[in-house]
C-alpha cells in the first residue's frame, strides 16, 4: 500500500498555540506527530513511501476561493511588511489575528494584519514563513493519493500534515489551511460518486461548509457533540445540507466517554448511509484523536477499537483514500494509526 509523505510538512511549526484560559503552549499540531507514524509504518511490510506530485493550483481553487488562498499564499511576507502595525514586541514568526467577522461581516481589510481574522475562524490556525508551503504539499498529498485510486490502487494513506477539515472554502481553523480531504473528494468526484467519510474526533466543519448546498459528494461525520466540544458552532445531528444538498451530509455525534461499543455502533450508522450511496471512492478523514488516551479529545476508543474500527471500514470495499487529520497522544500515534491503515493494506 502506498503511503504519501512528504518532509515539508517541517515548514510549518508553529511555536506555540492559545489554549483556553488565553495561556500560550506548545502546539498540539507538530512535526513530532509525523515522525511517531512514519516509525511505526517503516515497520510494517505493506508500508511503500512515495512523494507527493505537483497538481497546479486549479484542484485548489475548485475548493477553494481564489482571495483566500492568495491570503494563504502572500500574507505571511505582507504582513511583514506592515512593519508600521507590528509595533515593538510582537512575535514577528506568528501571524495571528485577534479580530474576527462576526456573523454580518462587513468590510473585507487590505491589511494582511486584519486579513488574517477575516480568514480565521479562531486562534488555532497561526500563520508561519513556511505554513503556505506545507499546506500546499499536503493538498498534494492527498491529491497523489486520489490519483493513485483512479490509476487502480484498491486503497492510499495521504500521511500529511497541517490537516484539513476544519478549513473551509475561505477560511483556516483548527490547525487547518486547506481542507486535503475535500479537495481529493473534488477531484475523484469527476470520475464517480465519492462519499466521504470522517471520523476525527472534531466536528469536520470545513468539509460540511464545502459540501453542504450540493449532492456531489456525500459526506459523513462521526464526531464529539458540538455542544461540548470545538469547533462548537457546528456538527449538530440536525444540520443535513441545504438545497441541493439536502440529504448528503450526515453528522452523527458522541457522549463524552464513548468506548469501543458505543463508538463502533455509531458508525456503523454512518456506514449505512454509505452503503446506501453506493459510492465508487471513499475518502476517509482520519483523526486518531478519539484515542481514549488523547490530550484533546474525552473519548475512549481503545488501540483494539481503532482495529476494528479499520475493518468495518475496509469491509465496505470501495476503493478508500485515507488522509490524515488530527491525533495527538504521540505514545500511541503511531500504533493506532497503523490499526487503521493495515486494515486496507490486508483486505485488498
Ligand atoms: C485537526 C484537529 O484535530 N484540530 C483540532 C483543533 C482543536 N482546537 C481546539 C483545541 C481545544 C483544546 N482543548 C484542550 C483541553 C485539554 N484539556
Ligand atoms: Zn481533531
């Protein structure tokens, strides 16, 4: 099985998140979190690296609004720039914004100072020197791996980093800048029906806000309740598409605590509504942050769990793309994230 990966990820390490309480501390989305999975994978058999390709910007920009990624693309160096607004003592590594829209935006500001808030959903997306880059090439990760389905692979692991489903058409989030999962599922959806399929402890706002007015691609989101856990302002059960898409977005949510048993019941549901779809591609966002051990989630799915977890999905057998999202316990990363994976790399 081919696993996508690429080092640029390095690029983009932010050095510090805010966590609630307004505290800085270290970023739960690291580098480290790469290095404890590509160990594990060099011990497998099935495991065969191979880097990401260069797809242009147009697969980007079929997800993405053109404006936004501009922002991603140039206001890091823009921002410098603005010297004048830096004032004495800002962290010049970290472009963060501190003023978001609120639900009637008004104006859209030149400032990449005020870009970065109009762009933003909330603190956990800092913008670096090298965050564009690593963006980029994990959107490619995953669109190596959507090519590597329609060239005949039964199934691919798009390892990458930063993550995707939080961010949405125009905005970053949750560790997010380009959403890799819905810009594979854009460009599978060409070649027939694509269902996606997420399992991130984490609501996966962005993909809901990119597919949620069309039928294109059915989408599918297992996820701690909203009401208690982020992005909290959406992922509610009863948010199911509008329009067109009326129908194709299904959010299924969890108690705080669910175990194996009740995880896997959960998605069973959710593997109906696939089923039922028919789909010719599966894209699998996979955060194995619904560990029972993770520092941001409150679930507790076992190292067991996320086996079983794997074969259900894998017993579906339709031609699955796996992208990673979140996941952070960096003693058990590695092996959970194996569990899943090998189910894929055995049943085909
Ligand atoms: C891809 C992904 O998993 N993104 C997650 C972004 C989560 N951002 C908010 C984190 C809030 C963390 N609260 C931690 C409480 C620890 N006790
Ligand atoms: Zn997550």
């Amino acid at each position: 099985m081919y696993v996508v990966y690429s080092e640029v990820h390095r690029m983009h390490h932010p050095p510090f998140e805010i966590a609630e309480g307004g505290t800085k501390q270290p970023m739960f989305d690291a580098p480290q979190r790469m290095d404890c999975i590509v160990g594990a994978l060099r011990h497998t058999e099935w495991a065969h690296f191979v880097e990401p390709g260069d797809f242009g910007v147009e697969p980007i920009l079929a997800v993405h609004s053109a404006d936004y990624v501009d922002f991603l693309r140039t206001g890091y160096v823009r921002w410098r720039e603005e010297a004048a607004a830096l004032g004495a003592g800002i962290d010049p590594t970290v472009l963060l914004g501190v003023s978001w829209p609120p639900r009637r935006a008004l104006g859209r500001p030149k400032t990449a100072t005020g870009l970065a808030g109009y762009y933003a959903m909330d603190t956990c997306c800092p913008i670096t020197a090298g965050t564009y880059a690593a963006a980029l090439t994990s959107a490619y990760g995953a669109l190596t791996g959507a090519q590597l389905l329609l060239d005949g692979e039964k199934s691919a692991f798009a390892l990458v980093r930063p993550p995707g489903h939080h961010a949405g058409r125009d905005f970053a989030g949750g560790y997010c800048y380009l959403n890799n999962a819905s810009i594979a599922a854009r460009f599978l959806c060409t070649h027939g029906k694509v269902a996606v399929l997420d399992i991130d402890f984490h609501a996966g706002n962005g993909t809901q806000d990119i597919f949620y007015n069309e039928p294109a691609v059915l989408t599918v989101d297992l996820h701690a309740d909203p009401d208690r856990q982020y992005p909290y302002f959406s992922g509610y059960a009863d948010e199911c598409g509008v329009g067109a898409g009326l129908g194709f977005h299904h959010n299924l949510t969890l108690p705080a605590g669910a175990n194996d048993a009740l995880y896997l019941a959960e998605l069973d549901k959710g593997l109906q509504f696939i089923r039922d779809a028919e789909p010719a591609y599966l894209v699998l966002s996979f955060g194995a942050d619904i560990f029972a051990g993770d520092p941001i989630g409150d679930l507790s799915v076992t190292t067991g769990g996320f086996e079983e977890i794997g074969r259900r999905i894998a017993a579906l057998d339709i031609p699955t793309l796996i992208v990673m999202e979140g996941g952070y316990n960096t003693d058990h990363l590695g092996a959970n994230t194996v569990m899943v994976v090998q189910a894929f790399a055995v049943a085909h």
